[in-house]
C-alpha cells in the first residue's frame, strides 16, 4: 500500500501522469504534482487554462469531511456508508480550478469511511481509501485485481439477498487504513448479523488470505469460517444463513 498524507482543508485531483499514478495537490500553495510508484491505467492528468483533467479527485476540509467525485468521462466508483450496498458510480464532474478555490463540492459523494475504484471494472483497478485524523487527510492507494472485485461484487449481492429475506439492511465501512485495506460488509438482522470482511488490496501479501465470514448475535460468535476464494465465500454465507434459521 501507498500512503500519502495532506494538511487539510486540500483537494486532490488523480490520474496518469506518464505510465504512473500522479496526484495533484491543491493546498494553501501553488498547485503542486506528486507521483506515485505505481502504474496506472487511468485518464491523463493535467491542467489546461481553468480546467483541471484526471480521473477522480478528493476534497477534504472541516473537521471530518471528505468528498470524491469522478472526472468526467473516466470510470470511477465508490463503495462506503452512502453507496447503497453496491460499488456505485461517483458523481461525474468537470473540475476547474475556480471551482475547487470557492469549494463547489455540492455535487460529489460523500467519501468518508469509503473506497473508491479507479478504472474500469473486470481490469486490474486502482483503489483510494481516505481517511481523516485531526486536521490531515490519509490517502491509502492500493490495488484490486479481477478476481477480488468479482469476490466483494458476490458478497454484496448475497448478503443484499440474506437482508430482504430476513427483513434486515446491509451496512458497509471500509476502515482502509490498514495494508490489506479490509471491507466490512454486515447484513443486520435485528439483534444478530452476518458479517464479510474483505482484504481487497492485491499489492499486500497478507491480503492473500482473504477474509472471513461471521455469523453473531450480541457478543457472541455463532459461526465463522476463514475464505480464501469465491467458491469458499458462497459456501460460508449459505452455512451462516442455515445457522441463522437454526436459531
């Protein structure tokens, strides 16, 4: 994983510069190009008179707040506690740098607790977590590979499908400070839940081990089994949802 850190309030507008990740960064100061150690398959980054060019940006100001929004034209996604339970499309933009100055931001999805997908769903994509401590702004960049994305795709769709069976809601949080940048996928089923964790950065060895799902009521775990793949994850959610009508 790769971190970058900013003193907020800061926008930062995300794409390809060359074949790598590049960021730019506008702060207190001029606006300023960082790069990332990373290849990208993302849109050009650039500024052009008053029109800044990229794939996705993220703003964060106040005391917690953090927004995102995709370029328009790229392909860019969101998953966090305003996605709907889905990978959801960001709000399409064309940002200019005026527009970042007076902090037009109505239009751009709330991100905190969130991730955001890069590219084009099916390829390898570029993952951003951001996350706020105090008065900075943590970017967490990682990547995920096919295979996970149709893994965490599955899990959403399952546990969608466990909540309108059992009358329940599906809450997601991404607490993506962490290398492996874990998802947490809970579908809430009054007192008991059915949880999917998720570690969905493909640039992190530890995430090789997956995840796991967890069937629990209060404090108490009924059910829990390590998953490696999606074969696994299917098998432990119909064990959990069986365990569930045992109950």
């Amino acid at each position: 994983m790769f971190t970058r850190t900013y003193r907020t309030p800061v926008t930062l507008v995300l794409g390809r510069d060359g074949q790598s990740l590049g960021i730019l960064v506008f702060g207190d100061a001029q606006p300023r190009l960082e790069k990332v150690d990373m290849s990208a398959d993302l849109a050009e980054l650039y500024i052009s008179g008053s029109h800044i060019y990229g794939h996705a940006a993220v703003s964060s100001f106040g005391t917690s707040t953090v927004k995102a929004a995709g370029v328009r034209g790229s392909r860019a996604y969101f998953l966090g506690p305003g996605s709907g339970a889905r990978l959801a499309p960001l709000p399409s933009v064309e940002p200019t740098v005026r527009g970042i100055k007076a902090r037009e931001f109505g239009q751009w999805a709330n991100a905190w607790n969130s991730v955001l997908f890069l590219g084009e769903i099916g390829r390898d994509v570029v993952i951003v977590g951001p996350t706020r401590a105090g008065e900075l702004l943590h970017l967490n960049i990682g990547v995920s590979r096919p295979d996970t994305l149709r893994m965490l795709e599955k899990a959403l769709g399952r546990l969608n499908a466990i909540a309108g069976r059992h009358g329940g809601d599906v809450s997601v949080g991404c607490p993506c400070r962490l290398a492996t940048m874990p998802v947490e996928l809970m579908a809430l089923l009054d007192s008991r839940y059915i949880m999917v964790k998720l570690h969905i950065n493909d640039l992190s060895e530890r995430a090789h081990a997956r995840g796991v799902v967890i069937l629990g009521e209060g404090g108490k775990v009924r059910y829990r089994a390590d998953i490696h793949g999606e074969e696994a994850l299917v098998d432990a959610l119909d064990k959990a949802e069986e365990a569930l009508a045992l109950q």
